[in-house]
C-alpha cells in the first residue's frame, strides 16, 4: 500500500518489516484494525511481520528477515494453509514447503485445476508427524470445529514441531461466535 492511496487520516506505525527488512513504519487508515496495517515495501500487515519474526526467532534464532531466513529453513517441513500472500510469496522458495486452500467442490489432499491443494484443516490428508511447522493465519474463526483443527494440526506435526497461528483481533470489537457444535450437531 502506497501513501498516495491512503486515506487523508492515516496512521503510520513505526516498525520494522520482519518479511523485507523495510525500516519505514507500516500504514493503514484510521478506523482499520491495526493489525492489518501494511509495510510500504513489501505490502505485509504487522500480523504478516509478527509471524515472520515468530518463524525466525524460533528456528534461525538470528536477527534477519524471513527472506534471508530463507536458507536457514531448507531442511524445515512447512505446511501452510494459505495459497497466496506476502508469507507464501517467500516460503515458496524453500524446499519443503507445502500450501494448501480450502474448497468446497475439491476432494480434500487433490489439488483444483489451478494446481492448488485442498485440505480442510478438521480432518488433514497428511500422515502423522510430517511437518516441523504449521501455519494459519486467521482462519480457525472460519472452521466449525476448532478445536478438531488443533488436534488435526497435532497430528501432523513432528514431535516438537511448532503450530503458528493468528486468530483475528479487532480493537474496540466484540468477538461473534459463529457457531456451537455439540456432538457434532449445531446448536443455533
């Protein structure tokens, strides 16, 4: 996101983007979640560049980008359940990287005809203990079953693996529950 199409109430955070190493501050319009702010390089929210610095403070435990993180991380399994975006657009260039959506009219652990693999992350396709890391970025407020997910994404990981993950937080909002699942029923 570039100043020129910001809003006239901007609001700049001054940090330091964990994804490309921009020193500028972050960007948004007043009003939006602060957290969905974006680096004026690389377009990464502060959720984005939290994650990243999550990433290499857990498995380089140096201080750089995740991009430069990017060879420390070949021998690293990673799953991560999103397609698209700033983090993918770098993982992408590591070896053991494996990306997924979820689609309704694909047959979960096949791919659509754009080549991208669908996994519903209440019952994953994947053996036991493949993965060092799972990623989710705001996607259990969209799952019926969460906590099915997180046994899921246990399963999956390697003993002592790791599961990063966002949930959304709104600042001055009230969390909706969507749904109450009770013995696989729902509830309203």
């Amino acid at each position: 996101m570039t100043k020129d199409r910001m809003g006239p109430n901007r609001i700049e955070i001054p940090e330091r983007c964990n994804l490309c190493g921009n020193q500028n501050a972050f960007l948004s319009d007043e009003g939006n979640s602060l957290r969905e702010a974006r680096c004026s390089s690389c377009g990464a929210s502060v959720r984005n560049s939290d994650i990243a610095r999550v990433i290499v403070d857990t498995f380089v435990k140096k201080n750089i980008t995740l991009q430069e993180a990017v060879p420390y991380l070949k021998d690293i399994s990673i799953y991560e359940s999103e397609s698209t975006g700033p983090i993918h657009n770098i993982l992408i260039n590591t070896n053991n990287y494996v990306f997924s959506e979820y689609f309704r009219d694909v047959v979960p652990g096949t791919t659509n005809d754009q080549g991208v693999r669908c996994e519903d992350l209440q019952n994953l396709k994947f053996q036991d203990n493949v993965f060092d890391l799972v990623i989710t970025q705001d996607v259990f407020e969209h799952i019926r079953e969460p906590l099915k997910a997180f046994s899921e994404i246990r399963r999956v990981l390697k003993p002592n693996g790791y599961h990063i993950f966002t949930v959304p937080f709104h600042e001055g909002k009230n969390t909706l529950k969507r749904t109450v699942v009770e013995n696989g029923v729902d509830k309203n």
